[in-house]
C-alpha cells in the first residue's frame, strides 16, 4: 500500500512516499525536494557470508532523462559513474555504514536513481534521506533512521540545503548527515572559514537533520505492513576460548604493537597471532577463524587501552605530535612544478602541469542545462607499493576519487580566478609510501608544487588528519594518526586548510555518532597541527616562484571587439589557424572578444600577439601606422595601415609644397609611414605623410585647397574630370573613403 507525507523543509516542498514503486525491493522510498527526485531501493542476502568485512555496496545513478538530456558520445546510454556519483555514493555509505549492528555480515545492496532534476536542487542529500528510509522500511537491522543536509552561508545568513545559484556566494558548502543525537558523517570545502564557524554550521545542520529524521519517523508509523526486522544473531564463540586465546595473546601483542617502524610491528603483530594459533590448534581444531577473530579483538583492545592509560601512541607519540617532515621542491626537471613531501612513513610526489583554456576538462552533468567546464583538476594515485602489498590494478578506485576530490576542493579555494591566471592547472598526486593519511600529504604537497610551478595562489595550504580513542566517558584525539589508528579507532577526521581558516573538511566514524563537543576539540587539536606543518612548509617555499617554468606556456589576453572576431577566424578557420602555424602560439577567442594567445616561449606568443592585434587592432587618430600603397589615383593613395583596413592618403597631404601627380611621391605597392588625421562620421579615414615631415624654413602654412590647386578629399569628384578616367576616378574615389575589411 503507497503512503505519503509532503512538508516543507527549508522553504520547499519535500515529499517521501513508498509503496508505489520498486515494490519487489527489501525495501523503498521516493523523496521529491522541488523538483528534484530520487529513488532508492535496497536489497538483502539471507545468508551471511565468511567474509572478514560488513559487504555493503551502495550505488548512486544519476539518469539524463532527469534533466530532459540524451547522453553524448557514441554510445546513447549511460555508461560507467562520473565523479560525482561516485563522490555521492561515498558519501551515502560512510554515512548508513556505521549504523548496522556489529557482526552483521549478510550482503546489503542500496541503489538511488536520480530521475528528475530541476537544476536547482542538489540530488545528493535527498539521496542520503531515501536511502536511510528505505532501509528502516525493510527486514534489515539498521540503527536508524538518519538523514542528511547541505548547509552553505550567504551574506553571513544559514542557508539548508542551497540551490546551485546560492552556493555560489556561499562561503561554505557542507554535507552533513545525523541521527537525531549525533553527528556521523561530514564532507565539504569552504572559504577560509573558522572552527567555531564550522561547528556553528555543523549545530546548523544537525537541526535540518531532526526535521527529516521526524518526516521519516512520522511515515514509518503509518505503515501498517511494514515488515519485521530479520532474525540474526551475532557468532558467538565455544565456551572458554575467548578468554583461553586473551590470556595468551594479550601480553604478546601488546608488546608486539609497539614496534615503531609499520613493516616490523605488522609482521612482529603477526608473529604473535601465529604463535597462538599454532599453540590452540589442537586445542581447537575446528574453530580456528574464531581464534584469529579473537586475535583481532586483542589488538583492538591493546592499542585502545594504551593510548587512554598511557597517552602515548604505538609509535611513541603523544597525542598532539605530528610526524617528522621533509620537503624537497624541485625534484622533476621538466615538470612545470614539482614537490617531495614525506610525512614519518607517509610521503606524496605532487607534480603540478600548466595548460591552456583548451585543456578544460568538459563535464555533461544533470546540474547544468548545458556542458560546463573545469580548469582546475587534482588526480590522487594509491598504487599497492605504496603500502608493500601486492594486489591487482584494476583502474581508478572510489577511494582515489574520493581522496583526490577532498585534496582538490582544499586547494581550489586558494587558487587566483581565472581571468587572473588562464591557465588550466593539472595536479597529480602520486602516493609513493602510506602509512597515514596520504590524501593530507597531497594536500601538502599540491600546495607546495603549485608554489614552485608559479601559481600566485592566496596563501598556503596545509591538511592534517585526526583520529578518536573512545570507551565510555573516556577518550583521546589523535593528531596526525597512522594507519593503525585509523583502522583500530572510532573516527577519521580530515581537516585542511591555511594560517586563516579551514578550506576542506572531511569525517568518518565507526561508532553511532560523534558528540559536537568532542567534535570542537578536535578542530582545535587540528589547527594546532596545521600551523605546525605550515611552519615545516614555509622553511621549504614560503611563497609562489616569481616566475613560471620555462617549459610551461606563457598565456596573455587580450580584448578584441567582438564584431572583429570574424576577421580573426577568417573564413573556415583559415586565418587563425595561419597564425597558429606560423608561430606555434595556441590561440583562443570566446564570444565576448577576450583572446588568449599560450606559447612556450615568449618570442612566439608576441609574434601571434602581434598578428592578432595587426588584424583586430582598431585604427587611432594620430598613431602613425606603415603600409602598402594598395592603389594611387588623380586625387591621392589608398593605403593599407591594417590588413583589410585602407585609408586616403590625399594628394595635399603628400609632402609640403605643391605636388602635380601623385606618381611623383608614391607608386603603387610602396610602403610608406603615414600618420592617421581624421575618422568621420562614417567611418573614413584620412592619412597624412606631410604630418611626419618636418616643415620646411619660411613655407607659408598651406590651406587644404591651396599648392595643388586641390579641394579637401571627396570634392574633387565634382569638378568633372575628362573622359573615362573621370568616371573611374569618381567610382574609386567613394570606395576609398570607407574603411574596408578583406
């Protein structure tokens, strides 16, 4: 049976509805925001599978027919996810992930289809809502519901869930998602923000997410067929041997994490667990994975329990230190920019290439009534040495693009605009080593390479990542935290950002959710160790080279008027495309006139520039311009200052005194430097070589009919000159006093 609520939320109308479509589904819900609709459907196995993880696969679609559009290429139908559905279905997952039961390993599937989008109205969010209902609809557990929003900051006001026109003088674009007690999940980027702005949009946000979960609350209590959850039950172990298996692996891990160097406390871990289960297995012979399952518990307890009884990590760290840092910038001779940034057993090589406005990267979204594009791009790489494992490659994996969106977003806020600087930057993060957070390191070193290659950004940037400790009322933020602490703690916490505020952030937990106040402290603690690594950064680049590479390519604009912007093309591209031939200048020109001329190397592209401003220049009164004498005639020359553009060099205007033919001075195909004197009404342009003479001693000034017995230029035609050359003479006469276009 379908039920239905409709509320509005932040202004619009929302809408969540189930029991209509996808009804063969474990569970499903549509949400309509304006719009904007999705709709989400989840499946279970019912059986549990011997996989050592939670299998969860969360998939987010965005249709084309949702925005009336028909896929580009060659193949009419959507292929593989973008970007941003991939970044989307992150979120949805590290979002509903921590809130199915410890020890539930049955195969969930979430799949969201975007079917309608209105350009205005973000999917992602609503995406998040759907799901969260869906599965709180089905058999499956879940320690729902919860709910998530977009919280941006116009004009120093809150703003829910923005429109796409809003968060562009927006200050903050964050996504946050929440049960209706805590905070589980955090993404976004913003303009050099504070930590107690970031909290302030976070308490924000958590008041948006109460409304939701209420929604969702107030439906789930109509459905009157709702079906009970599904039995299960966490494995539980033969008697004895959990505590059999901690007596005698506790001291031995315990001792065994505290190796400092990752490779020797993993295999000296390792070794420990191997010894207890040689020593039980013929003791257990048939329940040797639930004695490595209690193995993995101790070593979970141990670095737990010594980081909050000790307050020293395994590393021999305090709480608030960072790692060791070394930075080498330059290390690629012919990269436009390049650094070398090591963070304790973590390290990035960062290379940053610089192109021109034809490199953009072309984006076919839902968003956008039509193509849009992007000339800032970072490509983050994780390949297997970088941990010692030896594993398939298999393409971009969503962690690389999740990882490479957040280093991307922190970096772009400092970027100078692009009219400023028209290039198209490239930034690939190649992870060379990892035992921490690779992608704060690529924040690192982006910043200190885009520095190198030249780019005039804001300021520096910097990322660090925070982990949480927690049991019970007790717990320990962890700064710079390692791969251990990642994975044995409760909570990934990135944050980057400058010496004035946060520009990305980004938060993952294991556990139902984060209180604000732990939250603040942890903002805090992260600050503390982003000053710090901007400290270690500017002992190695305190500020952008003054100068590009010279292998990068050097770009100048300049603005043409628009009704030039033909000339310039020239008929079927030929003009522009002989420029580029003849200098290897790379040369663009939009719409409004703006021309962006990109060469390496500075002679070239002032060569291209030459040409271009040669045949979209317009001519000023009183420059002096030199060119051919394309024709002469009884009353004058015509000669080409521009190309395409002709003027009238009268025959009064030849020389001082008296001239009886104009073959005498000039002859057709001569270059000469003429001085332009007037421009008329029409368009008509006057030229004068006796201007760039000088006077002769005691020469009466001459009056514009007097020496050649000549009235001023476009009277001469009514004196009704003999014969056919009159005839000619007053044809070219009226032709040569416009200013003509080849």
């Amino acid at each position: 049976m379908m039920q239905r609520i409709e509320k509005t939320f932040a202004g619009r109308k929302l809408v969540i509805e189930t029991g209509r479509m996808a009804k063969q589904a474990a569970g499903s819900a549509v949400v309509q925001f304006g719009d904007t609709m999705v709709i989400a459907a989840c499946t279970v196995s019912d059986k549990e599978t011997s996989l050592g993880f939670f299998p969860l696969l969360v998939e987010y679609r965005e249709k084309t027919y949702a925005a009336g559009k028909i896929p580009g290429g060659f193949i009419k139908r959507e292929g593989r996810p973008h970007d941003h559905e991939i970044l989307a279905a992150r979120v949805i997952d590290r979002s509903i992930r921590p809130l199915f039961p410890e020890g539930f390993k049955n195969e969930v599937q979430v799949f969201i289809y975007v079917v309608s989008a209105d350009q205005e109205n973000d999917a992602d969010v609503l995406a998040l809502v759907a799901a969260s209902f869906a599965i709180n609809a089905s058999r499956i557990p879940f320690m729902g519901p919860i709910a998530g929003v977009r919280v941006g900051r116009v004009q120093d006001k809150w703003v829910l869930n923005p429109t796409f026109q809003q968060l562009e003088y927006s200050d903050m674009d964050l996504v946050v998602a929440g049960s209706n007690d805590s905070i589980v999940m955090v993404e976004g980027g913003a303009l050099q923000v504070s930590e107690d702005d970031v909290v302030d949009a976070l308490q924000v946000a958590h008041g948006g997410i109460r409304e939701l979960i209420a929604a969702q609350d107030e439906l789930l209590a109509k459905m009157d067929d709702r079906p009970a959850k599904m039995a299960w039950k966490k494995a539980a172990y033969p008697d004895g041997l959990e505590a059999r298996v901690k007596t005698l692996a506790e001291p031995r891990v315990a001792d065994a994490i505290n190796r400092k160097e990752k490779h020797t406390r993993i295999q000296a871990v390792e070794r420990a667990k191997d010894e207890v289960v040689e020593q039980l297995k013929d003791e257990y012979p048939d329940n040797l994975g639930d004695v490595k399952a209690v193995l993995g518990d101790v070593e979970y307890a141990a670095l737990r329990s010594q980081v909050l009884d000790t307050k020293l990590r395994v590393d021999g760290r305090k709480a608030t230190e960072v790692r060791p840092i070394t930075i080498d910038s330059p290390v690629l001779p012919r990269a436009h920019g390049s650094a070398l940034f090591t963070r304790g057993q973590t390290q990035a090589l960062v290379s940053v290439t610089l192109g021109t406005a034809n490199d953009v990267q072309r984006l076919d979204t839902i968003d956008e009534p039509s193509e849009s594009t992007k000339s800032f791009m970072l490509h983050y790489n994780f390949p297997p040495f970088s941990t010692g494992e030896v594993r398939p490659m298999r393409g971009t994996s969503r962690r690389e693009i999740g990882h490479g969106n957040l280093a991307e977003r922190a970096l772009q806020a400092m970027l100078p605009p692009f009219e400023e600087f028209p290039y198209t930057i490239r930034v690939v993060s190649d992870v060379l080593e990892s035992n921490g957070s690779s992608s704060m390191a690529s924040i690192c070193g982006g910043s200190l390479a885009l520095f190198d290659a030249g780019v005039p950004m804001g300021a520096a940037v910097a990322g660090v990542a925070m982990g949480l400790i927690s049991e019970g009322k007790r717990y320990a933020v962890l700064t710079d935290i390692l791969g251990t602490e990642d994975h044995l703690g409760d909570m990934d916490f990135k944050v980057a950002g400058t010496a004035k505020g946060i520009t990305s952030i980004q938060m993952d937990i294991k556990i139902e959710g984060l209180d604000l106040k732990i939250m603040k402290e942890a903002l805090a603690q992260a600050r503390e160790g982003r000053m710090h690594i901007l400290g270690e950064m500017d002992k190695a680049l305190s500020a952008p080279r003054g100068d590009l590479s010279p292998f990068a390519p050097r770009i100048v604009t300049m603005t043409i008027n628009p009704e030039k912007i033909g000339d310039l093309i020239g008929p079927k591209g030929k003009t522009i495309r002989g420029i580029q031939d003849e200098t290897g200048a790379e040369i663009t020109v939009d719409d409004s006139g703006l021309v962006t001329i990109a060469a390496v190397g500075g002679e070239s592209m002032e060569r291209a520039r030459q040409m271009v401003q040669a045949i979209t220049a317009e001519p000023v009164v009183g420059e002096v311009y030199e060119g051919p004498v394309k024709s002469t005639t009884a009353f004058g020359a015509f000669v080409e200052i521009m190309p395409g553009t002709e003027g009238l060099l009268h025959i009064s205007e030849l020389r001082h005194g008296r001239t009886e033919r104009t073959e005498d001075v000039v002859k057709k195909g001569d270059r000469v430097k003429v001085k332009l004197i007037e421009r008329d009404e029409r368009g008509r342009l006057r030229l004068s070589m006796k201007a760039l003479q000088p006077k002769p001693e005691g020469t009466p000034e001459e009056a514009a009919s007097d020496g050649n017995g000549a009235e001023p230029h476009g009277e001469r035609e009514d004196r009704g000159e003999r014969g056919d050359r009159g005839d000619r003479g007053e044809r070219r006469g009226g032709r040569g006093h416009r200013s003509r276009k080849s």
